[in-house]
C-alpha cells in the first residue's frame, strides 16, 4: 500500500502545471511536483554554489591569511565531560557533509522504490551509464598517474555533481528533451551511489572495530524501529547523532553515517485507508450537493468532522523519508553545499607549482572529466541499447545524450570531497582543486 500511496503523490505533479491553477492544502503542497521541485531546487543550488565558489577563490587570494586562519579555527562543542573540538572546515568536511550524504541517501532510496530506478527496465540505462561514465574516468586518471604516488586519487574524477549539471540543462529549456532531463537525474542519482560506495570501499583507513561494531549496533537498532512501526523523526534524527558519532571514531568517514541514517527512513504511510476513503466521499458528497454560486462556510456537523479528520490525518499520508526529503532539502543546497564550496575552493594559486599545469593529478582529472566521463556514459548507454536492454530517451538523439555525457563530467562536489580523503592537505591537494574548478 505504501509504494502505491508514495507514487500518487509522485503523480500529484502533474496537478500543479492542470488549467485549472487549483490552490492545494499546505500540507499537501509540500509534496507536489517531487521531480520539478528537485530540479528547481538544485538549479537555484548550483547558483548559490558557483557564487560561493568565486567568493572562496577571491577571499583566498586577496586575504589567504584570514581565509586560512577562519577556517582552521577551532570550535568545540560539549556536554558535561563530552566534547568534541575540530576546526571550521573540519566540521563542514565531517559534520554538516554527513547531512549532504543524507540528503544523497533519501534521494537513492526514493528512486529505488518509486522512482526511476524503482525497477530493472527503468534502472538499467541510468546505472550502466553510471557505471560507464565511473569506470573509464577512473581508467583514465590511472593511466596518467601510473609510477607516481597519487594513483589512489583515481576516485576524484568519478561522480557527477547534479547541481551544477541540472543548472546547465535547465538553462537549455525547451531544446532538451524532459526525457533527456529524467535520465541526467537517474543517471546523476546512480552516480551518487556509486560514490557512497567507493568512499566506504577505497578511502576509509585506520579501522576501529569497537567504534565501526558500535556503528552497526546503532543501524540495527534503527532498522529495527523501522520495522516495529515507529515514524517519528525526532528518534530517527537523535539515533542519526549517535551513528554520526560512531563512524566518526570508526576509521570510515563521518558523512557515510548520513547514508546508513537514510536506509533507515520509513517509506510507508500511516493512514486508515477506510475511514480516510469515508470522511473524503462524506466531504465530496456535500460539495456536490451545494450549488455553484453558494458560498460561506459548510454548516453539517458530518462535513467538519470529516474535513477536521482530514486536517489532523494529512501528515500520515506522507512517508516520513518524503517528509525529511523536504525538510532538509533546501538548507543542503541553500546552506550546505555553498559553505562546503566556500570552505574547500579557496586555493591560493601564488602558492601553487608554477608547472601545475603539466602536474599528472592535472592531466589525469582533466582527462577524467572532460573525456572520460562523456566517453563512458555514452559507451554504457550505447552497449545497453545494442543489447536490447533499454531504448534511448523519448525524443533524445546521440549528440544530445553526449552532451548530457559532458555535464556528468562537472564533479564539483563530489570531486572536491574524494580529493581531500585521496591527497590530504599539501600543493597537490591545491593543484587537484583548481584542475576541478
């Protein structure tokens, strides 16, 4: 039932754009139109994050010492004799991220179960794609740092940023098929995992079992909530706090706890189907009755109580992962990701190797990027087609699928995040940022 209720209002969409301009309850607005509400939500996003970008760049280099010096301050926060103390950027990097890869989290989990990669026919062309468009960045990046000491940064050219790349084909409008557009964001989403799922693989290090066993204790006990029927998300979000702080101390990043919180979210409803199908034909049955022209307000008793019921019960139409969706979505794109921007894209470029431009961490991102992502998504989703798996986006051609391809190589986020855990701090870590930028 719930998979059901979740993909009607996935459909509620379409009411929205109706002749009709109907105004909808506020509970319900808030989960109308999922896909245009997302894909305005991370064109406005990748705005903000290009404005926070250029800000970090001249605030680095016109002051690299107030720049430095903010975001390696130090901030501590505590409870009695439990504190934690890291700097600025620190607490952007492991905290405030943890929220972005939750955010990342709710988003695979809804197109997994009603979304576009909810079933094989839908998933196979996005994640092969995905995969394709992973894998020979990753190849070409190798290459270029074969018989060095950064071979291990093959992770940073790997994923899409679906801010930026949404910012971009949105700009295009009508000339971009929305299939076209769906696709990116299929695309964009498996890509996302695929990211998950290198960091947790090839860049954790220094594995504490107690605090990595304490970690899978916690999202146990979450799954278990999950199952037993529970959908607040105040216990949801204080057990998040917990597992954020055991992966913390486990030796695999701090911002995977955001994913592992995510898989626990309740996808299903709370509604009793009977009496909510009751009070909406009690509601309906009157309406139809009342004249056209007849206004003022509805006087039977049978109408009120039926429309209080409505009013009281709306929240329990909606799964509280579409409910956290929401509610943390704007302040990741708003707030997150600009400060992440901000704190990571500040290099100062009079500090960098005057040849970085022949630097291989260089050659091998750009090669990444701007070749190796377009190449491999249009090769995934050509061998998928010629295998009579999928078939190409309704009113899409090549070209345009290879210049969805070249927006998937816009890495920003994701690149800048695999390139801090890959290099760590250092002039190569300098010269990876500015081969991303």
């Amino acid at each position: 039932m719930s998979k059901k209720i979740v993909k009607d209002v996935t459909k509620a969409n379409k009411i929205r754009n109706s002749k009709t301009n109907m105004k909808l309850a506020a509970p319900l607005e808030a989960v109308l139109s999922p896909i245009n509400s997302f894909m305005n939500m991370e064109t406005s996003g990748g705005i903000v994050l290009l404005l926070a970008t250029i800000v970090a760049l001249i605030w680095a280099n016109s002051m690299p010492e107030s720049y430095l010096g903010f975001w390696g301050t130090h901030a501590r926060i505590g409870i009695g004799s439990f504190s934690l103390e890291h700097t600025l950027l620190e607490w952007v990097n492991d905290g405030l991220m943890a929220i972005f890869f939750l955010q990342v989290g709710l988003e695979i989990k809804r197109e997994m179960q009603v979304g576009d990669l909810s079933s094989f026919g839908q998933a196979i062309l996005p994640v092969i794609a995905a995969a394709g468009g992973m894998l020979v960045p990753a190849i070409l990046f190798s290459l270029c740092a074969m018989g060095t000491p950064y071979t291990h940064g093959w992770g940073i050219p790997v994923a899409t940023d679906i801010a930026f790349a949404l910012g971009v084909i949105t700009m295009l409008g009508k000339r971009v098929p929305n299939s076209l557009k769906v696709f990116l964001v299929a695309l964009a989403i498996a890509d996302d995992l695929g990211a998950v799922l290198v960091i947790a693989l090839f860049y954790s290090s220094n594995i504490n079992v107690a605090a990595l066993v304490s970690a899978l204790a916690v999202f146990a006990i979450l799954l278990l909530l999950n199952k037993l029927g529970t959908r607040s998300l105040i216990v949801y979000s204080l057990g998040g706090i917990v597992l954020w702080l055991c992966v913390l101390h486990s030796g695999i990043h701090a911002s995977l706890a955001g994913v592992m919180l995510a898989i626990t979210i309740p996808t299903w409803t709370a509604l009793d189907k009977d009496r909510l199908a009751k009070a909406i034909a009690t509601v309906r049955d009157v309406l139809d009755k009342r004249p056209d022209n007849e206004e003022g307000a509805i006087g039977d008793t049978k109408v009120i109580s039926a429309v209080e019921f409505l009013h009281e019960n709306a929240s329990k139409a909606l799964p509280p992962l579409v409910i956290m969706e929401h509610s943390i979505g704007t302040f990741v794109s708003m707030v997150i990701m600009p400060l992440f921007a901000l704190a990571n894209s500040g290099v100062i470029i009079t500090k960098l190797d005057p040849g970085f431009l022949s630097d291989t961490i260089t050659h091998g991102i750009a090669l990444g990027l701007i070749v190796g992502k377009p190449v491999g998504i249009t090769l995934g989703t050509f061998l998928t087609i010629k295998c009579g798996l999928a078939k190409l986006p309704r009113g899409a051609n090549w070209i345009q699928l290879f210049g969805a391809g070249m927006l998937g190589g816009i890495g920003f986020t994701m690149a800048l995040f695999v390139s801090n855990l890959a290099l760590g701090a250092g002039s190569h870590l300098d010269t990876a940022k500015l081969a991303i930028l």
